[in-house]
C-alpha cells in the first residue's frame, strides 16, 4: 500500500557509479527506463556545466555557471524551439551535488542542488512535445562525474513522520500526510518494529517516576546528569552548554551501525545538536518524553546554514532517515521553559553499504568536522544512577519533614 515514491523509499532501483561505469568511450549514461529518471552528479569545474537529455535528433539542454544565470534550451531537431533564462547560479559550495529529473509521461524536468528531492527544486518546466517521453540518454558536460542514477523521476517527498498502517487513511494518502512501516527501507523497517511497540517506554512499573528523575538529574548540581552536560560543553568545539546532549546506548555495536545502533538521548530545555550528517545509515527516531524539533538542509556546508524544512515531532512520534533522505539535520528542544525532550535513536546501514562510515559529519562555524558516536553511559547503568539519585532526594525530603515536624 505504498503511497510515496516506491523507488526511493523501500526498494530503491539505481545505479551508482565509479569512474569508469556505463560511460564507456564517452559521458553518455542510458536511462534505466526511457522516457524517466533523476541523475545526479558533481561539477569538476568552477565555472559551470551543462547536461542534454538527448531523444535521436531532438534534445532538452540545460545548462548553469557561476556568474549568470542558466539556461534551458528545447531542441526539436536542428530548430530551437524555445530558450528560458533563470535566476539559478552554480552553488558556491564546490562539493555540492546536483540533479535532474525527468518526467516524460507528464512532460516534467526538474533542477535541483543537493539532496535529491523535490524540496530542492530549483527550476522546473513542462512541456506537451510527445518526444520528450522517447528520451533515452543523459549526456553531461566532460567537466562533470556521475554520481547516481535513480529509475524513477521526483514527484513529491514521502512525508517525515511514520504511523502504523492500521491508523492511515484515505486522505492521509490523498494528502501525503504519513508514510507507513511498509514505505521505509528493509533497514528502517527493522528499526522501526524494535521501537515502535505501546511497551517500549521510560516510565515502568519498577520505576515510574524514571522521567522525573531525569529532569531533577538535569536540574540538580551534583546529580549526574547536570554534571555530565557541564563537561560536555565543548564536546563540538567552542565551549556551548546548550550545544549539549546526552548519549545513553543499550547493548553493543554489533558492525550494522555508526557506534551503538539503539541511543537515548537526552535534551533539555534548549539544548540542540549541530547541523550533521549519518554517514549514510538508515535511522528511525520516536520520541519517548516531551518534543524535540528536526530541521533539515540541503547539504552540510558552510553554504546551507538555513533549512528547507522542519517538523516538530512529541512523544510517540516517529520519524525517519534514510541514505536517501532527511540525512542532514539538526535536533533541538525548544521548549525554553521545559520539559526536557527524550528520544531513542536507532541507527543501521542498509544491506548494500559496504563502506561503513563510522562518523557523523557535522559543521562547526565554516568547517566540517567528524563525531565519533560515542556513550556517555549503558541504559540500564544509568538508570541505576538516576534511581539512586531519586530516591535519596525522596529520603532528604522525608527527612526534612520530619525534622520540622518535630
């Protein structure tokens, strides 16, 4: 019952390139299925490049520099029927990606920079010309590298959030308003059948005050949790102890994961993390205690400080990462007078990942740097300390009572 675009979600159907693949003695690249696609690639000269989508003689050129703005160009055999001009320059980042898309049976191509999404769109065109659904080869620039090649044109983005398929209805689809479990990668999917269950809770019959402990942890100098966050400080360069947060992991790297796959983590009221990346690892996120803001950029650069898009999620909510999407963003709770936020980060690469990425990249001022993830304490270690703490702070006031009423 998959609603969002099958083929970037859960079964991806793509081709990724090394310097030498489906190029042969030139830079064409086929299509995987004519007449559609999105191929991405990154520009090996500052100065700008151009990429035809070529159907026998008739052709659509695009083309973008740095100094003015691109071009796009219908090419119906030797005539030029129709030439735009645009404001969309040459990023400034050298690294960025770019992509274009093509929706033949609609007429639709598509520009973009960075993530491979239709957020990301920069300049669009749509045309009736019936040749355009004939097109079969991508032909870029010789200044360019190919970077991917996805079967399938961009449509729409899948939504942030995940319900169970049982809750989605007719208009939630008509909407875009949810993907389900069933949407998500094999890996996302696993992830998110470990966490997803009505159990799968802080506050527990051994321990039902767990979530307010935690806050009196956090408040309190010399319980472990504010001690923790004030060493933690310039964990991210500059001393910042709002750019804070606490890492608890359960059980051990298992090699599937950047660090421990299962993390809790802890943030209090205006804490944030910096803008970063996952190493191209699937992930699933639910929030277990308050609400926590995730926003989005385009790509990790000194370039993209400011987000496309953001989505607050709250308790029970889950969202979602994948090598595809939502892989580059920033959390924070910014919920100023309280409560602290509370989530469980579930981390896993997909089957084909062999390169292992064991950091997250994240920007510090203009620089990109790397995160080992790392464990500020095991779950169940931690829960002792913060049991410990909470009922010796229940037995000061008991004593206290006491004392003054006698």
């Amino acid at each position: 019952m998959s609603h969002a675009n099958e083929s970037f979600l859960r079964s991806p159907q793509l081709l990724t390139f090394n310097k030498s693949q489906n190029r042969s003695n030139s830079n064409n690249i086929k299509l995987i299925v004519i007449g559609q696609g999105t191929f991405a690639l990154k520009t090996t000269n500052s100065d700008g490049f151009e990429i035809k989508l070529v159907a026998k003689e008739n052709a659509l050129l695009f083309s973008i520099n740095k100094h003015n703005s691109q071009l796009f160009s219908v090419i119906d055999g030797k005539k030029e029927l129709l030439t735009e001009s645009n404001q969309v320059i040459l990023d400034q980042d050298i690294d960025a990606t770019y992509w274009v898309s093509l929706n033949g049976l609609n007429g639709v191509f598509k520009f973009g920079i960075g993530e491979v999404r239709n957020d990301l769109t920069q300049f669009e065109f749509e045309t009736n010309l019936k040749w355009v659904h004939n097109i079969d080869t991508i032909e870029p620039s010789a200044n360019t590298e190919p970077v991917t090649l996805y079967r399938d044109p961009i449509v729409y983005d899948p939504s942030l959030k995940i319900i169970p398929t049982d809750e989605i209805t007719i208009e939630d689809i008509a909407l875009n308003n949810y993907v389900v479990p069933t949407d998500l990668t094999e890996s996302c999917q696993k992830l998110y059948n470990n966490i997803s269950g009505k159990n799968f809770k802080l506050n527990t019959s051994d321990f039902p005050d767990f979530t307010d402990a935690i806050e009196y942890s956090i408040k309190t100098p010399g319980c472990w949790c504010y001690e923790t966050l004030k060493e933690k400080a310039d964990e991210f360069g500059e001393e910042n102890p709002d750019e804070t947060y606490l890492r608890i992991t359960l059980g051990a790297n298992q090699g599937d994961s950047p660090g421990i796959p299962y993390v809790i983590e802890i943030w209090p009221p205006n804490h944030y993390s910096p803008i970063h990346n996952h190493g191209d690892a699937n992930a699933v996120i639910r929030v277990l205690h308050g609400e926590i803001n995730v926003s989005l950029f385009p790509m990790l650069s000194e370039y993209h400080k400011t987000p496309f898009k953001s989505a607050t999620f709250r308790k029970d909510e889950i969202t979602w990462i994948s090598p595809r999407y939502n892989q580059i963003h920033q959390l924070h709770n910014k919920n100023i007078g309280g409560p602290s936020c509370i989530t469980i980060q579930c981390y896993m690469y997909g089957e084909a990942n062999t390169k292992h990425y064991e950091y997250f990249d994240y920007l510090e001022n203009t620089n990109i740097e790397q995160f080992t993830p790392n464990s500020d304490a095991d779950y169940l270690v931690f829960k002792n300390i913060i049991k410990e703490e909470w009922n010796n702070k229940n037995q000061r006031v008991t004593e206290s009572l006491l004392a003054y009423q006698n």
